[in-house]
C-alpha cells in the first residue's frame, strides 16, 4: 500500500511532465522540433544504463558493507527510490517555476499556445531522476513481490508489483479531481486550467512531494517491523533464522 504513492508520483511523467515540454522550445537545429512526449525515453535510457552499474558496481560495494548477498535489502532498495521520487518532484517544482517566470517576462502568460523560450531539455532531470528511482524500486518491488509470495502464487507476485503502477495512475486522477476542486474554490486560484501559464503545477508538485515524504515515514515504520520469509543470504550468517530488517542499513 505504501508504494502506491510512488504510482501517483511516476503518472505525472506521461501527464504534467508531457503538457510542461509542449508549451517550452523543443527545436533541435532549425527545421526539427521533437515531439513533447519524446523526452519519456530518458527514463528507460536512464533505466537501461543503470541497471548494468547497480549490478556490477555498486552492490558488490554494498555488500562488502553489509554483509548481504544482493548489497541491500529488498525494502532499503524500494525505500531509497522513494526517496529519489520526492526529490524528483521537488525539481519538478523548481522547473516549473521557473518556466511561469519566464513567460511571465516574455509577457506569454495569456498566450496558452505560444512557445516559452525555454529549452524542453530543463526537463531532462526530472526524468532522469524519475529513470533512476525506477532503479531502485520499481525492481525493487518486483524482486521483492516474487521471492515473498508463497511459491505456489509467484506469478501473482508479479501481477501486484505491475498493479501498483494501474493503481497508482488511477490514484493520480482522484487526487487531480479533488484538488482541482479544492482549489477552485477561490476564484482565479485554480492549480489546473486549459492555459498552463495559468495554472499552478509547480503546487501540485510539492504536494505530490510532501505526500511522498508523509508516505516514507509510514513505509520506513512498516519495514522496520517486517519480517522476510526467506532469510536473505548473508556472507556471516547464512544459515541463520530471518530476522526483522531495519530500512537503512548501519
């Protein structure tokens, strides 16, 4: 349940993110302009180039420090891509800002359909970070879902880990409904109207975020109390009994 915040988190990269990039320039050259929801791919780029790295340099790192098999636990490893979520959001904040105040002085603020000058690739960090959190708990979860499941529902294991992401889009347009609704309530202080340079995203953004944030301290209190079926294989003690998991390691 405490990983459907991060679902929330992740909708935004084919939504917000994707309405943000078209209104900013998105020439390459003279003559080439890219599409908006193109800049989606940096996170299975960031995906594909880190995965290669967690394997062969930082969990054998890890795992010298802590004396387990895969480096870090399973829920340390979901926990730290939450972590890398909020973060996400935050920029995303400070991006958006930063793109109303540049159509603000290029005097774009009425002019939903006018380009901001303003490179789409200020972006690219929201969703490397985004490409990056997947790293950590997207697979996170997904190795977790699979080796906690009873063996005999494995296959289901994975069908919750890939529902968080359903889940979590579904989510994201109740909590986009509701706080349009909220919002609107004072008039001309809408966070989501039809011209963007209106709007107040950069406000959703740090809710998004401080859920996130309220989200962690819940999921850091779970895992604490969380006891694995399977002991993860420890280089010190692999034969011992499974015992409670703290979420950061000592």
């Amino acid at each position: 349940m405490t990983c459907l915040i991060f679902g929330v988190v992740f909708a935004q990269s084919s939504t917000f993110f994707t309405k943000q990039g078209a209104t900013m320039d998105r020439k390459i050259g003279k003559h080439f302009e890219i599409p908006a929801a193109s800049l989606q791919c940096f996170i299975s780029l960031t995906l594909i180039l880190l995965l290669p790295i967690y394997d062969r340099i930082f969990v054998p790192i890890a795992r010298n420090l802590t004396g387990n098999e895969r480096g870090i636990t399973f829920l340390q490893r979901i926990g730290t891509g939450m972590v890398i979520s909020i973060l996400s959001m935050i920029v995303a904040a400070l991006t958006e800002i930063r793109r109303i105040k540049v159509a603000k002085e290029n005097g774009l603020i009425d002019m939903p359909n006018a380009t901001i000058p303003l490179s789409v690739f200020l972006l690219l960090p929201q969703y490397i970070l985004f490409g990056i959190a997947d790293v950590f708990t997207m697979v996170g979860m997904q190795e977790y879902f699979y080796d906690q499941m009873p063996d005999t529902m494995k296959t289901l294991g994975i069908a919750v880990y890939l529902s968080v992401l359903g889940i979590g889009n579904f989510l994201s347009s109740i909590l986009i409904s509701v706080t349009e609704k909220l919002s609107c309530r004072n008039k001309g202080s809408c966070w989501f109207v039809d011209n963007l340079n209106k709007a107040h995203l950069d406000y959703y953004y740090w809710l998004l975020a401080s859920l996130s944030a309220i989200n962690f301290c819940i999921y850091i209190f779970l895992a604490n109390c969380y006891k694995y079926k399977n002991a993860q294989n420890n280089f010190s003690d692999q034969g011992e009994s499974c015992s409670p998991r703290t979420l950061l390691a000592s």
